[in-house]
C-alpha cells in the first residue's frame, strides 16, 4: 500500500520538470521552465529554503552529489549550460563552477557514484555527452566529450555502479577488481547505449537495440552485491524495457516490463535496486517488483493487490526497424529534440527515496 507523504507547493511560476531528494532525504531540490531551482525540507514546512537563479531558460533536471563532497546540486537548462552549486546552508549557496561547452539543449545530468570523485556526467541536444571531473584539491575543472554519442539527441545519462559483484554471493568472482566505470545513454535514435573508460576516453561498449522512438529515460540500478547488473529504459513507444546482464558485463537480454496507454519520461530504482517507479503521459505513477520468477509485478494498486504484467517477456531486435523509424523521426525532429514545451516533464521522478 503507498501512501502520500506530503505535498509541497513549489510556488514556481511555470512547469515543474524534475525534483530530487539528496543523499539522506532531508532536503528537495525542483526545477522549472521559469529557469530557477528551488530547495525545501523536505520535513518541514512548505516555504523554499533557497531559489538558486543562474539559468537563462527552462531547467529541466538537478542532481544531488554524495554528501561527502559537501552539500553540491547540479543543474542543466536549455541555455546549453550546466551550473554546479554548493551551500555552506541549505538557505546560502553559490555557484560552484558553469560548463557552458554545449552547442544545444542541456537535458539530463548525473553525479558518477563517489568512488570516483566528484564525476558530473552531462547530455545534450547537440547528440554528445560531457563527463566533468574536479580536482576537489584546486578547485579546478575537466572536461571530456563523447561527440556524436547519439543521432539527432542525447536525452538522459545514467551511471553504473561501482560496486563490484562480492565473493561471498558470487562463488566464480575469486577477488575484487578496480571498477571499470561506465554510463548508459538514451538518445533520439531510439537507441541505448553503454560507455566505458578507456585509456583516458570513452568508447562505446554495447549497443542495446528494442525502442522503436525515442529513448526518454534510463536508470542504472544501485547494486547490492550480486552477480548481476540491471538497466531499465523508458520510451515514447509506451515500453519500458529491463536489461539484464551478468556480472561481466558482456551480454545483455531485454525484458517488456509493460506497456503503458502513453509515452513513458520517467523511470527511478529505489535505493536498494528493487523497486521501479515509473511515469508518463497517462499522468500515473507506478511502481514495479521482479518476483522470483523474473516477472515484473505491479505494487501499488489502490486496493493493495499485486497486478501481474501480461506483456510479451521480450521485444523483437529487428535493426530494419529500427533504421525505419530513425528515418522517420529524422524527417520530423525539431531543432532541439530535448524537453521543450512539452508536459511530459511535469511528471519526473524524486530518486532514491522509495520505500522497498
């Protein structure tokens, strides 16, 4: 049974495109087509702690760095800018550091797990993704670009974890390795795809081919140890879709989680990775459980009952088809393929703060 907790009155003057819980749960953080970023308690009382005013356009996402890097927020806008913030207070911050090396809308952004520093991966519109590291020590910033990591548009990054799989639950794992890391994208080709670190630059690792339009949303889900990693991936072709691979990382199969009445924008993991929530144009959150069985199970029905997903368990990898829809979409893509004017952004998903 879910319950609501509470509801906050951001008092934005336009749209509200995303908000997001921090590492503890304490303090919320929204964005807005009025191009400003709020923070509240969560807890509390209703009234914004801080407004944080940097962007000249609609903020479409915010991201929350782990606490040990101090309380640090990043924001992208369809300026083309990235801003990092950080707060001595929750109600005093300051602009931290401002990416602004985009050539296009700026949609998505996330923090790389804090085994590997204070990591800020970026998405844009102009079809690359920027990996943004600081050396904490100086204070100074560097950037690396994937070009041409997605046709037409990149709209959403994701990192993997950098947990390893343990011995103790894995009994072919002999000893632990240095976490290679990784992150997965989505883009308007329909495509997803898997990067990896490699002698200072990125390369492509797999192509994950079964959306037939564009790739709105992709989560990495947090790893608790086992010998397994899971991606989910939501769609405009009203799919959401669960990947699965073994410990290693080599192979990939594609499970339909279901098919929803609309275009699906917004997928999140709770923090022990077992619980999907995901939204989209039919104005309904809901959340999501593998049995024992690998069967995707809806949780959060009124009535407290569990509902069954009846979908087909795979979707077909036809690349023909694929390259079929590309071309279409290609052929009717606006100038700035990442969230505009478009409602679906009102619905995105507060991450890691689901109940398991």
């Amino acid at each position: 049974m879910v319950s609501l907790l509470q509801e906050i009155d951001t008092e934005h003057e336009d749209m509200v495109h995303h908000a997001a819980l921090d590492f503890y749960g304490l303090l919320l953080a929204t964005c807005s087509s009025d191009g400003s970023v709020r923070i509240f308690h969560s807890r509390k009382n209703n009234k914004a702690l801080a407004e944080l005013k940097g962007h000249q356009g609609p903020v479409w996402q915010v991201a929350w760095a782990h606490p040990k890097f101090g309380n640090i927020l990043a924001s992208c806008s369809y300026d083309r800018k990235v801003i990092v913030w950080k707060s001595t207070t929750p109600r005093d911050w300051t602009k931290l550091y401002e990416y602004s090396n985009h050539d296009s809308s700026v949609n998505s952004v996330d923090f790389a797990p804090s085994e590997y520093g204070l990591v800020l991966a970026c998405a844009s519109s102009d079809g690359s993704v920027s990996v943004l590291t600081c050396n904490t020590e100086y204070g100074v910033w560097d950037a690396k670009k994937i070009p041409n990591a997605h046709t037409i548009g990149v709209n959403a990054i994701s990192w993997c974890p950098a947990q390893a799989p343990d011995p103790a639950f894995d009994q072919r794992v002999t000893s632990r390795s240095a976490a290679v890391k990784r992150l997965v994208s989505g883009g308007c080709d329909n495509l997803v795809k898997i990067w990896r670190e490699e002698n200072d630059r990125w390369v492509e690792e797999h192509r994950l081919e079964a959306h037939s339009d564009w790739v709105r949303d992709v989560a990495w889900a947090p790893s608790i140890g086992l010998p397994r990693s899971q991606i989910a991936t939501a769609s405009q072709d009203r799919h959401v879709i669960v990947w699965s691979s073994n410990a290693d990382l080599t192979e990939w199969t594609s499970t339909v989680l279901h098919t929803f009445d609309d275009a699906v924008w917004s997928i999140s993991w709770s923090t022990t990775g077992n619980i999907l929530a995901v939204t989209g144009g039919d104005n309904n959150v809901t959340l999501w459980k593998e049995n024992t069985e690998g069967q995707w199970i809806r949780i959060n029905y009124e009535s407290g009952t569990a509902i069954q997903s009846k979908q087909p368990s795979h979707l077909p990898h036809s690349h023909s088809q694929q390259q079929q829809a590309l071309q279409q979409h290609q052929q009717q893509a606006p100038s700035h393929p990442g969230p505009s004017s478009d409602s679906e952004h009102s619905s995105n998903l507060s991450n890691s703060q689901l109940s398991n």
